[in-house]
C-alpha cells in the first residue's frame, strides 16, 4: 500500500532513538527519531533527523500519503526536531526562505497539487501576492477581518464579523471553527452530518 523506509538499507543512517508520541485525540502515533540523508527532487538535505512510525492508526492504512511532512514553525516541533524547511534554508538549498502550495480541485487527474520550495510558481497565480502577518510562529496563524458567503445574486451571510484569527493548515481535510458559526455555514451549504460532529458537503 504504502512506500516505506528501511534504515537498515541506508548508508547515511544515524541512530538516536529517542521515543516519539503524537496524540491525535482519538489515537497516538508512535515510533522513533532517526537522523539520515533524504533526497526530494533534486535536493538533498543532510542529516535531517524524523520519526519512523511503527504504530499507526487503522484509519491511516487507508490513505494515499506514505508519511508527513511537517511544515510548521520549529515552536510546534515534536521533541525539538528542526524541522525540513529550516534545514533546507540552512544549507542555502533554496533561493528564498519561502514555500507554498497549490492544491488542484480537479478529480480526474492524480495529481491533486505542488508543493514549491524557496518561492511561488507563477504559473499558478496572477497579479502579485498579498502578505499578512503571522501571528503566532506554532501553526501559520493570522487575523482575518471577515468572511463572506454569497447566497445569491443579492444576498451574502457574513462570519468572523469582528474579525479572528485564522490558521493555514495543508494537512487537515476538514475546515473548523467556532460551533455557532459552523452550524450556520452548515445549514447554508445543506451539510449532511456524520459523525464526531463532522459534516460532508456534497460538491457539483
């Protein structure tokens, strides 16, 4: 199903060891820290110290993912790891201390998006782009002033009416917020309800 790594294969492997535990509220995932070489394209950063898993919840067996690949601030880092990006920039790897992402709406292709390291892909934009500030360096976390959603022609409901903090988060498939304001959304996009308070949109 999945890609996975063999240490016992690696000649750049580093033993550390050190336990790892993540909770995710309804499991844990659990492993231990390793330090090796990893090649992404054409890059190759050394000595990047990561957990191997070897407890996973059943529910993950049935993603497309082999793994993650945390992209947060090193304040939200598991056990003081310095996390990927922070490396890539130490070792001068790429042309600016930027990344970003574009996520592809399109279901017929496998290619559900990109992740671009060191700036952005103008192929995927246009005009320039609008920087906010972070405010908070854990999740990329920001103030947002407001929300709009257009119910029609001549009516939009507004939400985070006097403004709140947003987080930019690639690694959730969920969008969350506040309870009431969520219930609201949810009746004006004719959620269905699922479980653990969770709702699916059907999309045309």
């Amino acid at each position: 199903l999945h890609n996975k790594y063999n240490h016992k294969k690696s000649l750049s492997y580093q033993e550390n060891g050190t336990a790892f535990v993540v909770n995710l509220g309804w499991s844990n995932l659990t492993g231990f820290l390793s330090t090796d070489d990893v090649n992404l394209a054409h890059l190759k950063i050394k000595n990047q110290t990561f957990a191997e898993i070897v407890s996973v919840p059943w529910l993950y067996l049935f993603s497309k993912a082999d793994g993650v690949l945390g992209m947060a601030y090193s304040s939200f880092s598991v056990d003081g790891v310095l996390p990927f990006f922070y490396n890539l920039v130490k070792q001068n790897l790429v042309a600016q201390p930027v990344f970003s992402f574009y996520i592809n709406s399109d279901r017929t292709t496998d290619r559900a998006g990109n992740l671009f390291l060191g700036g952005a892909d103008p192929k995927h934009y246009n005009g320039s782009m609008t920087f906010v500030p972070v405010t908070e360096k854990a999740y990329w976390q920001f103030k947002m002033s407001g929300v709009f959603i257009e119910v029609n022609v001549n009516t939009s409901v507004p939400f985070c009416v006097n403004g709140c903090d947003a987080i930019v988060d690639t690694s959730t498939t969920v969008i969350s917020g506040p309870a009431k304001e969520v219930d609201k959304l949810n009746t004006i996009l004719v959620a269905v309800p699922l479980a653990l308070g969770r709702y699916k949109v059907m999309a045309t």
